[in-house]
C-alpha cells in the first residue's frame, strides 16, 4: 500500500514539472477579468431581483 502511495506522489510531482504554469502577468490579468465578469453578473442578477421584488410588491397591493 505504500508502495501505491509513494508512486502516486512521484507521478504527481513528474506531472507537475510537465504543466505550462501562466506567469504572475498572465495569473493577475485572468485574475481582474474574473472579478469583473463576476460584478457584472452580480449587478446583473441584483436589477432583476430589484425588478421582480417590485413586480410582486404592485401585485401584492
């Protein structure tokens, strides 16, 4: 069992050397698009909701 276990790591970090890692300029910028893609579908998602509340808010009354 141990066996498997030590294998598995040394393949693991053999993999490892072998992934093309993007570089600090590459990570920041998927970074910032992230966090902006992630805004908009925020306010997206908050104007309707807003939207709907007050739809159901002329209903109710």
């Amino acid at each position: 069992m141990f066996h498997r276990i030590k294998s598995f790591l040394a393949e693991s970090r053999e993999e490892f050397k072998r992934v093309n890692w993007p570089t600090r300029n590459e990570a920041v910028k998927m970074v910032f698009v992230v966090v902006a893609i992630s805004a908009v579908i925020a306010l997206f998602l908050g104007a309707i909701d807003y939207f709907l509340i007050g739809l159901l808010e002329k209903i109710v009354s």
